[in-house]
C-alpha cells in the first residue's frame, strides 16, 4: 500500500456518531445481521491479529507478503487516521468513497433492525465486500480485546498473529495484563495456528494456557535479523518492527502450508523480502513536515507503546547528536496521561499539550498536578497550528504523538508528503519506528 492515505469522506449519515453509542462488545448483534445477510462471511478464509500494540503493523507485513505471493487479499483495519477508506484495502488499493457508502446502505436496513454498532457495521461491510471481490484470504485486524470483537465472528480463522500485549482499555478488557491478555488469547480456536513474537510473563502465560485448553498450537518467534546480518529491509522502520515482521512471516508460511488455506501458493525468500521492503502504514514514526520543517509523528497511545518509543528514540539520539527535544501531545483523558507522560519526556524536553479534537483529553492542569516534576516542561497549545508551530524551534527531530485521532487530525496539516520512499535503516538519520497501530 501507498503511504498516502486516500481523501476523508464523510459518512455521517450511515454510521451513528462513536461518542453518542460508546463502545458494546458483544456478538450477537453482528452475528444476527450476518445471518440474514447471507453469511458473507463464510465464503472465504482469513487470518486474525490480535494485541494490544503492532496489529496494524504485522497485518501491513502479511498483506504485502501476500500481495509479493500473487493471492488475492483484503485486509480489515482499525481506526483510521483520516480516512475510513483507510479501514478496508483489496489488493493494492484502498476500497473507494463510492463502494463503501453504497456497501454501508446496503447494511443499514440489518444494522438498524440488529442495533449494530458503527464499528459492527463497517465490519459487515468488510465481510460482505471481501465476499463480493471474491478474495483468496482476508487478514483482519481485531477492533478491541477478541473474545467479543466483530472480527472473531469469522468462522474460518486457522492462523492466528499476535503483537504486544499491555495495558490498554481497562475500562474494557480488565485491570490486570492476565485479564487483558486473557480476553486476546481467546481469538484462538481448535487446530488453529497462533504465532507470536515475545510477550511479557504475564500474557505469555495467558496464551500457553489457552492454547493448550483450546487446542491451537502456539510457536513464540524471535525477531528478523538485522539487515547487518542478512535480514531483509523493512518497509516500515525500527526494531520493534523486526519482531512483527517475524510475526507476519510466519502467518505467511502457515497459510501457504500443504494443511494452509492457501496451500499450493508459491512462497519463496524472495517475495518474503519483497513483500516486507514494500511495506507502508503510515503515521508509524513517519517522516513528515511542518512549514518546511522536517518532523515525526507517532500514534503511540499507551504506556507500552510510549515506552516502546522511548526506546527507538534512546538509540537514535545515542548514534546522533541527542538534546532536548520538543513534542506536541494530545492524550485522550481515559488513557494512562501521566504514565505516558513520564516514559516519553528526558530532562529538558518541552512538551506543548493540545487536546485531541472531539475527544475528551488531559489538560495542561491535569497533568502538572499528576507530574509535579514535569511541570515545568510543559505549556499549553490552543489550537494544531500554534502546536505545530511550537515544534519549529531549532533541535532535534520534534515529535507528534499521543494518540492516533491526534495524527488523523494533524496530518491534513501537514505539508504535502514527499517520495513514497521506505526509510534507509541503518543510515544517517535513520529514524526508527516505534511500536506499531
């Protein structure tokens, strides 16, 4: 996929407003209007990927393996940055304007009878538009935890992926990493296969128990290799991107297997490390820029994923010249604020607080009050541009991160991006990606 991301369409017509239904997980709902429907859902294979952090990342990964394979593929994801085109991509195109509004009409009379919800809806269109394209697999991305989420609906799911467990949507899934962990493992079924790179104790034991009560198989994987060390470039940059790229690796190799739902398929080294260079998902530590001025943007939005791109900073100012470095965050106030706060900012940073537009956000008060230390680092922003304009001060490589609705907010903005080129690791100036969807 192309790193520029398609036009906004407006779809507010069609999907109820996510703040006025909130999140309900659940699945009879969907299953009910699936039923009805025809069960599109049960006319092709797919492979999940559930996690808390790198989702987005390891189905970027597999997709363009498969693309580099010739299959037939689509791929469901979530959330979007600006556009909800961004969420469906058949082959090498996002699905467009036109078909998803009229796929959208076409469930509206089913959503409104099973009381879907929005993220319900779009998923039904997802299912029914694979099934109209007559894709070979679809890869889907799970919207939140897994036991209850509208993907887990699709019967015929033999390999499984996971990224990084942590904690995330408590309010959702569980105050503890088991009880979060928990609600992911059960994406697994009998005789599936799940893959996945190294997880903290607590989760890693949650998915050996599962696997084993459920009957799945589970293989834990190691990182790719260094390019230094005969590893393949990635088309999406950083360390954290070598353990899902191993990820999306081997769910490539399990489902062209002799027993796999694309068995027959050729697979070879060659399309694995084409498919992996040409990988793009934007706002992932991307390179973009404000007013000429060269900066990144990262939708890290938790605490895991905070730290995850503390660490890529770390190494990158530890081959360059390091410094304070200004940010611009947003944090939206259901979110660890102050946690993230403290793993992402070095003595003599600054960091312009803005709030993530429509959502309710931590303010400037709020977490000088929760961070006495860090008060002094922070200031105020009243609107993107003032924000964006803090970052033009002479430094290191500013930073734009928080939340991913901040992204999709902030990259309209933005200049107009340059070259669809992958970033040179290894390079001078190499900026290492942080952590995945």
């Amino acid at each position: 996929m192309s790193s520029l991301l398609p036009p906004p369409v407006d779809l507010g017509d069609l999907l109820e407003p996510f703040s006025r239904r909130g999140i309900d997980l659940g699945l009879e709902r969907l299953g009910g209007a699936l039923a009805a429907g025809g069960h599109p859902e049960q006319r092709y294979a797919a492979a999940q990927v559930a996690g808390t952090n790198g989702k987005g990342s390891i189905c970027t990964f597999l997709h363009a393996i498969l693309r580099s394979a010739g299959v037939h593929v689509g791929t469901y994801r979530s959330p979007h940055l600006v556009s909800w085109c961004e969420r469906i991509a058949i082959d090498d195109a996002w699905i467009p304007a036109a078909t998803l509004r009229a796929d959208l009409a076409r469930w509206q009379p089913l959503a409104r009878r099973h009381r879907l919800t929005p993220f319900e809806l779009i998923t039904a269109a997802a299912f029914d538009r694979f099934a109209r394209e007559q894709v070979d697999l679809a890869v889907l991305e799970v919207g939140l935890g897994g036991r209850l989420d509208a993907t887990t609906l699709h019967p015929h799911r033999s390999v499984i992926g996971f990224g990084a467990i942590g904690l995330d949507h408590r309010e959702h899934l569980g105050d503890t990493l088991a009880a979060i962990a928990a609600e992911k493992a059960a994406v697994m079924g009998p005789g599936c296969r799940a893959f996945s790179a190294a997880q903290e104790p607590g989760a890693r034991r949650v998915l050996e128990a599962e696997a084993h009560r459920c009957g799945a198989s589970l293989q834990w994987l190691g990182p790719l290799p260094a390019v230094a060390d005969g590893g393949p470039a990635l088309g999406l940059a950083g360390e954290l991107q070598r353990h899902n790229g191993a990820v999306a690796v081997a769910m490539a190799r399990a489902l062209t297997a002799p027993d796999g739902p694309l068995a027959g398929r050729p697979l070879d080294d060659g399309m694995i490390r084409a498919g992996l260079g040409a990988a793009r998902w934007p706002g992932r530590l991307e390179r973009r820029r404000w007013r000429g001025r060269e900066l990144l943007i990262d939708g890290a939005h938790n605490p895991p994923a905070a730290a995850a791109l503390r660490r890529e900073l770390d190494q990158l100012d530890g081959r360059l010249d390091g410094g304070p470095r200004r940010w611009l965050l947003g944090i939206q106030r259901h979110k660890q604020g102050a946690a993230m706060l403290e793993l992402l900012l070095r003595p003599g940073d600054r960091a312009a607080l803005v709030a993530v537009p429509e959502h309710a956000s931590w303010s400037l008060q709020e977490l000088a009050a929760a961070c006495p230390d860090l008060a002094d680092q922070l200031e105020e922003a009243d609107s993107l541009e003032s924000g964006l304009d803090s970052l033009l001060a002479p430094g290191p490589l500013p930073l734009v991160a928080g939340s991913l609705f901040l992204l999709g907010a902030v990259l309209p903005l933005l200049d107009a991006p340059q070259a669809d080129e992958a970033p040179a690791l290894g390079q001078p100036g190499e900026v290492p990606g942080s952590h995945g969807p």
